[in-house]
C-alpha cells in the first residue's frame, strides 16, 4: 500500500484556520485566499500514482471528526482517503494531542505498514533525520499554492512512488 500523509492547514490553504463550534463554522483568516485552495493542485500531482492512499494528518479529524473532515475533500480525494493518524477510539487517544506530527505518522505508519509513504505538512518539528526525505514541506503562509513546494510534491512523488 501507497500512503499519503496529508494535513490541510498550510497544505491545502494558507494555516490560518479556527473552528468555531458553536457556530459550526470554519474561518480562514488569510485575507485573499480560500480553504482548500490548492486541492487541484494534489489532485492534479497524484492523478498518475492511481496506487497511493490518503491517511489525514490533520488536526481536522480531532475537532470536527473523521467523516466531516473527510468530507470537506471533493469526491476524487475522498475515494482515496483509508484512515486518519488520529482515531479517537484507540487506546492511545489520549496522548495525541501531545505528540508531534511527525510522532503520530510514525505511529500510524507502524500500524498500517504501508509499503511507500509520504508526509504534505508544514509541520517539521521532530522529524527523524532518516525520515525527513518523506516530508514534503510546504510554507505554511501557501501551502501548495507554492510553485516550490509543487515541485517538491512532484519530485517526492516520483522518488517514492515509481510508476511501474
């Protein structure tokens, strides 16, 4: 298995992101920009890897639930999303909240033992210096939106996922 690690805040749209739960909302506070911008761009960059899996590393799923963030994804993305580093079911629930990105990817990457894997985040703290190959960095004020971090995407994906 073929797995994606993908956050939204500062990959999809610029980080500036709140929840406001009472009244069901979320804002984006980069004036000029729109949530989920650059999903055409990582649907255009993983349209030819039809064998990669998406696993949502974002803090999505812990404040709105795994189905709704999920669902916040146009239909082509949802079909590949598997699972999300946080579920709160798991017995390690708790401890979440605690870990870095990079710790609850390890983690999930040591549950789900996906063949090949790689991380869109603009979250580099605590990334192990033999795993760091794996983080595609995006600048957290684009995201995507980045003609650099495209091309990190595009190479990364053809460094890890070779097309057979």
């Amino acid at each position: 298995m073929d797995v994606v690690f993908l956050d939204y805040d500062g990959a999809l749209h610029p980080s500036p992101v709140w929840f406001d739960p009472a009244l069901g909302r979320v804002d984006l506070r980069s004036p000029g920009h729109e949530l989920f911008e650059s999903v055409p761009v990582l649907e255009a960059a993983i349209a030819p890897y039809p064998s990669i899996r998406i696993v949502l590393s974002t803090s999505w799923v812990e404040a709105v639930g795994y189905e709704e963030a999920r669902g916040f994804l146009p239909e082509t993305l949802q079909r590949r999303v598997i699972g999300a580093t946080y579920d709160p079911c798991s017995p390690d629930a708790w401890r979440y909240p605690r870990l870095t990105r990079y710790d609850a990817i390890a983690l999930d990457v040591k549950a789900r033992k996906p063949k090949r894997w790689l991380a869109i985040d603009d979250d580099s703290v605590g990334w192990a210096p033999r795993e760091r190959d794996r983080l595609i960095w995006v600048p957290p004020q684009l995201g995507l939106a980045c003609p650099d971090a495209q091309a990190r995407l595009h190479a990364g994906l053809a460094a890890c996922f070779p097309q057979d």
